[in-house]
C-alpha cells in the first residue's frame, strides 16, 4: 500500500524514532564531556576515551566478551544451520517436534529462567563428575544454546527458497550428497551464516543475565562489568565506553546489511542471467 | 561409503544440534524441578538431595513441597507475580498504541523509504540492551534532558522525580522494547490489500469506520505477535527494573534473582522460576500460534 501518509501518523513516527534516538545521541554526546560532573558542561574532551585504555578491569572484560562472541557465534552458526538442515531437508525423522520446540524456546523464554536452570545443571554435573568448572566454558556453553535457536530460525527460512534443483543437478552430474550440497546451496545460503554469526556475536556480546548466573568468580563479562558500574549511578568513563560499542555495532550493521544486499542483488541477477 | 552416508548421514546432522540443546536447554529444566523439591542445605550446593541411599541400600525419595507451599504463603512472590504482569500488561498497551500508528506510517511510504525506515527502527535492537537502559537514565534523571527542557520550557518549577519510580519502569520498557512492537506489526500491515479499502470506500464507508472494518482485523496477527514480542519479555524483565526502579518496583525477574544472590536460597529460586514459567505458558502459546499462523500467510 503505497500513499499519501497523513500529518498525524508522520507526527507519530518521528516521535518513537526520537525516543529511539535521543538517548543514545545524549549519551555520546556526553561522553565528550570534559567535566566530570555529569550535569555539567564542561567543554569537548576525548580524555574519557584516554582513561579506558589504562583500565584494566574494563580491558579484561571487554577482551573475555570478544573471546566468548567469537566462539559462541562459530559453535552456534555450525550447530543451527545443522539443524535448519535436518528441520527442512528430512520432513519425518524421531525428535522432530522435541527440535522444533526447542530451537523456538529460546526465543521467548525469560533470560533469568534459562540462567538459573543452566546454573543448576552446571553445579549438579560439577557435583556429579567434576567438570565443568564455572567461567569462560560454561559462559560458552551457555550463549550457544540460545544463540544457535536465532541462526537455525534465521537459516531455516533462507534454506526453504534455495531451490534444490541446482544440487540436483550437481548429484545428476556424479557429485556426492555431501559435495553437492557445498558447491550449491551453501553458497546460496552464506549470507543468511554470515548474518547470524554477527547476531550471534551481538547477543552473546550484550548478554548479562544468564552470563551473572553462569559465570564463575574471575570471570566477568563486559556487560557484567558494566552492570555493576551502572548500578552506581551514570559515570563519564562508562559514557566513552558505551559510545565505542554502540558506533562499532552500528557501523558493523550497516556494512553487513550493504554487504549483504549487494550479494544478493548479484545472486538474482546470476539467476536471471542463467534463465536466459 | 554412499550406503553408510545413506543410512547415517541424516543422524549426523540431526543429532549435534538435538543432543546439544537436550542436554544443555531442556534438561536444566528438569534439574531446577528436581532443586525446587528439595530443601535448603548448609552446603555446596547449597541444597539436599531428594534422591538418597539409606545405611541398608533401599533407595528414599525425599520430596519438599514446601518450596511451592512457601511461596503461596509469603505475599512478596504473589505481590511480585501480580506486579509484573500489571507492569508488562501496561507498558504493552503503550506500546501498541505509539507502535501501531508508526508502522502504519512506515507501510505508506514508498518500498526505498521503507527499507531506510527499517533499518532505523531495526538499529537499536542491535545495540546493547544494557546500554541503552543506561542511556535512558541520561534523559530522566532529575538533571537529565527532559527535565532540563521541561524547566526551560517552563512547563514545570521542579524537577520532576521520574529515577527510581514506576514510571522510569514504563519508560524503560517502551523504550526498549517498541522495534519489536513495529517490526510484526509492519510485517501484516504491509501485506494489506489497498483495493479492499478502496471498495469500502467506494460503498460510502468514512476512512475511521474502514479502519476498524478492515484495517484492524487483517491487523490482528501482527497486534498479537507484536504484544507478545513486547509482553513476555517484559514480564520477566530484571535489568529495567534494577537500574530504573525504586525499591517498590519488585519485579519477578528481580526477586529471583536476589532469591538467589542474596539470599542463596536455590530451592526456592527454583520453584519461582518453575511457576513463572507455567505462568507464561498461556501468552507463549498464543504467540507461537499466531506466528506459525502468520508464516503460513
């Protein structure tokens, strides 16, 4: 439906987009401030950006999240589009209705509900057989089980409009099952792995609850470093902080969906060329 | 090699992901049913066994009910229950109603200025939860912007008190959640026929009666999806209500969890996850059937 959009609902629009924005516009603006009042102007300074390279606690945390993105997002981009591959390609096999529940769970259950329980089964199976120790594993370990329920949705839908009579083909040609299947439909479903490994990596990254519930003594995230500063009330160096992550993830965003978008363009455009 | 691939093949991709999920989502599950019956104990971990052997070898099931019972007889759980789900409702009804006529807005405009509008909507939801939380303390606090405008409009002589109060609550719900409120909503608007519009219309219908004639009801897949988006999160919200509320503002994600810093009391930290969770049974199977029901659209 495209038409006029009336004065009224363009109002409306502009007002949620500022509640979206004004916030974080503030706060990166105030992160330039050289007061350390946080009421006060004080005038332009980046010396808050200055001090969090001499923070330790801040670097070390910062540094295990990239540590624990990075393997989540790997482990969870593997095991979810293994099962968008069981969930599209075998219609009947035993567990089918346990997978589809439990790839869809995660999705609405409440963060506080999957850390505890996680944290339960994680202290009974020290008690039990001594491992594993609660920190950077168990962290891991927790993040790709949610994160692999957002890549096998994500890949799921993608997998369903390959069409399957490239790999057919390829079959038809003397490729195995298996090398059919990477010679044609990975390629076509690479951009649906690449935009949930990077969602993978930014939930894992901003995650909080269940990373406190499952994490170990030593072992704190960054937002778990984060949570603890904030819960004093608003500082100038979080501020910084806040405004690093927000413009690297906004910048990451961007570029994947451009990246994207212009490798799907060239894959439709392939398509029509191969129809001729 | 082909025959084996043939008759395994399909198990060596299922069974990673079904066995990771199983053991490591569902059967944690099961451990904090088993925790929530059993009782509190001076130890690590800090609660008994409901499994034990006795002297003579004979296998004795200690079960507690207690827990459950427990939380029935202290108010606090009931109050928090009733609380959040006020506070979920509330805040999804300010949702729909700012997020509905935006996505409205946004399936107007032309397919390019809809992919841009999107990606705005979209872009908070990639940014730190926590963060933005954080950021709208920046706004609301007694010398944060709006108060500052306020003042400077004249509108108001005082500060107004909005940190640590149910507002800040609603604040930061909405403000967190409205993307997932637009997204879905967007999604069934945008499908709208226009031609159907037209012809009630043409019949002499007044664009408010069309409204809710036709736009509302073909709508309805979208307000529950989105509702849902916005209300089950809500309801188990921890991170809004510690850093934006006062101590009145005891929401069940907060009470579990000072159930299990504070007060170490893991058992009973379970069986309030345990009711929580049958609690969100219901809205869960509403979103799940309009979703599916939306997918197959």
């Amino acid at each position: 439906m495209n038409e006029r959009v009336s004065p009224f609902l363009l109002t409306i629009l502009c007002i949620g987009i500022a509640i979206l924005y004004v916030p974080i516009i503030v706060l990166i603006a105030y992160s330039f401030n050289a007061s350390a009042l946080v009421s006060v102007w004080g005038g332009f300074s980046t010396s808050w950006y200055g001090a969090l390279l001499h923070n330790e606690q801040i670097l070390d945390a910062a540094w295990l999240s990239l540590k624990v993105g990075v393997v989540v997002s790997t482990g969870a981009v593997m095991l979810g589009t293994l099962a968008a591959i069981g969930l599209v390609r075998f219609a009947r096999f035993r567990g089918r209705l346990l997978l589809i529940g439990m790839v869809n769970a995660p999705l609405v259950m409440p963060e506080i509900v999957t850390g505890i329980t996680q944290l339960l089964l994680f202290i009974s199976m020290l008690h039990l057989i001594g491992w594993p120790h609660r920190g950077f594993l168990t962290i891991v370990i927790a993040h790709i089980a949610f994160c692999t329920a957002y890549v096998t949705i994500t890949v799921q839908s993608r997998l369903r409009t390959v069409d399957r009579s490239l790999e057919e083909a390829a079959m038809d040609l003397g490729s195995g099952p298996v090398r059919a299947f990477l010679d044609t439909t990975l390629p076509a479903i690479m951009p649906a792995l690449a935009s949930s490994w990077l969602l993978s990596f930014t939930l894992s990254l901003d995650d909080l609850v269940i990373s406190s519930f499952v994490s170990g003594p030593g072992a704190s995230t960054l937002p778990m470093v984060i949570f603890s500063k904030v819960k004093l009330g608003v500082s100038p160096d979080i501020n910084a902080l806040a405004s690093l992550v927000i413009g690297a993830v906004g910048v990451c965003v961007v570029l994947a969906g451009y990246l994207m978008r212009r490798t799907e363009r060239q894959r439709v455009l392939d398509m029509q060329l191969a129809e001729r | 090699m082909s025959a084996w691939l043939r008759r395994y093949g399909k198990w060596m991709i299922i069974l990673p992901p079904l066995l990771y999920l199983l053991v490591f989502f569902l059967i944690p599950f099961a451990f904090a049913l088993k925790i929530s019956l059993s009782e509190t104990a001076l130890r690590v971990p800090p609660f008994t066994d409901i499994l034990t052997l006795s002297t003579d070898g004979h296998p004795h099931l200690a079960l507690n009910f207690g827990n459950f019972k427990y939380l029935f007889t202290d108010e606090v759980y009931g109050l928090s229950y009733l609380y959040s789900l006020k506070t979920a409702f509330f805040s999804t009804l300010i949702c729909l109603a700012l997020g509905y006529p935006m996505a409205y807005a946004i399936a107007r405009t032309s397919k390019s200025t809809q992919n841009i509008l999107l990606l705005i909507i979209i872009l908070p939801f990639w940014t730190s939860f926590l963060l933005r939380v954080y950021a709208l303390e920046g706004i609301i606090r007694e010398n944060g912007l709006l108060n500052t405008a306020l003042l400077w409009l004249g509108v108001i002589h005082h500060p107004l008190q909005i940190m640590r109060t149910t507002l800040a609550v609603y604040f930061g719900i909405i403000y967190s959640y409205l993307p997932f409120m637009v997204l879905p909503l967007f999604a069934t608007l945008e499908k709208l026929d226009n031609s159907l519009l037209e012809a009630a219309a043409d019949l002499g219908s007044p664009p408010w009666r069309s409204f809710l004639d036709v736009t509302l009801p073909l709508s309805m897949p979208g307000i529950i999806a989105g509702s849902m988006l916005v209300f089950i999160p809500a309801i188990g919200e921890f991170v809004i209500p510690t850093l934006l509320g006062g101590p009145d503002n005891l929401m069940i994600g907060r009470v579990l969890w000072d159930e299990f810093f504070g007060n170490r009391d893991w058992p009973v930290a379970s069986a309030v996850a345990i009711v929580f969770l049958i609690l969100l049974v219901g809205p869960i199977a509403l979103y799940q059937h309009y979703n599916t029901q939306q997918l197959e659209v």
